[in-house]
C-alpha cells in the first residue's frame, strides 16, 4: 500500500472544530441511513436516539 503518509492534524480549535463537527454530521447520517437500511420506522428511530443519548449523558456524569 503506501510506506509514507502526511497526516494534518491542525492547531486552531476553530478549525478542529468544524473538522470535528462535520465527522459527526457523517457519522449522524451513516447511523440514519443504517437505521433505514434495517428497516425501523421513526418511532423505532426516535428510541434508539434517546437511549444514546441517555447512555451518552450518563456516561458524562459518571466522568465528571
């Protein structure tokens, strides 16, 4: 494959930021179009979102 890569990682957080929001907006629509794919319908859809987004809440209070 390739011996040598040059990975651009960089130093303004405004830049990271937006780099960063638009890898969970790609992220986000992956899981929306898998969610599609597997055949749930909103309702399904708006529990697996909630349930996430509990775990994610409790995961960050446990952290903190």
């Amino acid at each position: 494959m390739y011996k040598s890569a040059i990975i651009y990682y960089p130093t303004d957080p405004k830049i990271l930021g937006e780099i960063q929001r638009e890898i969970a907006v790609f992220h986000c629509a992956a899981a929306v179009k898998y969610m599609d794919n597997i055949g749930l319908d909103d309702r399904q859809k708006i529990m697996v979102v909630d349930e996430l987004l509990n775990e994610m809440a409790a995961r960050q209070s446990s952290t903190a």
